[in-house]
C-alpha cells in the first residue's frame, strides 16, 4: 500500500507535466535532438581520435624527414670537404684506416718503429680473414680489428724511442699494454700488445 502511495504522489507531479501541450508538442524534437546529439558524438569520436593519431603521426614522420634532411646535408658536405682534400693527405688517411686488412703493410709499420734502434725479437698479428667475396658492393663498411703483438730489445732509450715510434705509425695502432722488462744480465726488452683497424665491406 505505502508502495502504491509513493508512485501515485510521483505521478501526481509528473502528469501536469505530461499532460503540458507545450511538453507534448516539442518533446519528440528534444528527444530526437537529444538522440541525435548523442549519436554523434559516438559516431564523431572515432574520427577524431583518428584524425589526432595522425597528426602527431605526420608531426613524428616531419621531424624524421627534417633529421634525415640534415644528415643527408651533413654527408653531401663533409664528401664534398673529403673530396677537397690534398691528395696527399688522403693516402695518408686511407693507410691510417685502410679498407682491407692490409697485413704486409701493419708488419712494415711495426717493424720500421724499430729500425736501425733496436732488435726486434717476436712479431705476431692474429688471424684474419685477408678476402672475403661480397655480392654487395652497396654494404655498409664496418670496423674491423686485427690484434698484435710485438717485442724487442734494446735499451732503455731505444724502447722509449721505439713506443714513439708506435705512436707515430702510418697505420693507426691502439697500444693496450706496453711493458719494459730489465733481465738479470743488464738487457732491456719491450713487449707491445695492441689492435689496428681497417674498414670491411
């Protein structure tokens, strides 16, 4: 009964304005307005989350074009400032960091640091791959290691002259260690170990 007297108190205020003609006559067209309004926002809201995703999308890809048009500026120049350079210069930049192994010549350079100064007692260069037959010549080039070692006696002054040497070699050499020994009958040795570098293809 309380349940009955509930509903019946909400229809009492809800009829007046049910039974409003103005209600009745501009209801359908709220609803319809409403109705469509909510259709859309669901039917818009994909679009333009879309739409947003691909303006960062194009906003992302700009900034990469604009990175790659520069380092692309950045290569054509520093070819140009390469391409610039005294001839001599560039034999000398191509023996520092040859694009091939070049063992012959990393054996002369070590071996000349100790000409006419010192004996040299032991020459070692680990193995290498000397020709490897690439089918493609657009490949990146890649920086290769070749590990030596090298001793030699002599004295004191000799030694040091002989490291010196080492640092002035035409080919680019990385020292990784560098120890002088005095044996027990006055001789002074010198054992060298270390890395060159050339380019593969």
């Amino acid at each position: 009964m309380a349940t009955s007297t509930k509903y019946s108190r909400y229809y009492v205020y809800i009829k007046p304005v049910i039974t409003n003609k103005y209600v009745r006559s501009f209801a359908p067209y709220i609803f319809s307005l409403i109705s469509l309004i909510i259709f859309i926002i669901f039917a818009i809201r994909p679009t333009v989350l879309t739409i947003i995703e691909l303006q960062k999308s194009i906003q992302d890809n700009q900034e990469i074009l604009t990175k790659l048009e520069e380092k692309s500026t950045n290569l054509t120049n520093g070819k140009r400032n390469l391409e610039s350079l005294d001839p001599d210069l560039l034999i000398k930049i191509n023996n520092k960091l040859p694009k091939n192994p070049s063992i012959t010549n990393l054996i002369g350079s070590l071996q000349s640091s100790a000409a006419n100064i010192a004996t040299v007692s032991a020459l070692q260069v680990q193995p290498v791959t000397i020709y490897e037959n690439t089918t493609d010549q657009n490949a990146p080039q890649n920086l290769e290691e070749i590990a030596f070692s090298f001793n030699s006696q002599g004295s004191y002054i000799q030694l040091i002259t002989i490291l010196e040497n080492l640092a002035k070699s035409s080919r680019f050499l990385n020292l990784t260690s560098a120890v002088i020994n005095k044996g027990s009958e006055g001789g002074t040795s010198l054992s060298v170990t270390g890395k060159s570098y050339y380019l593969k293809q």
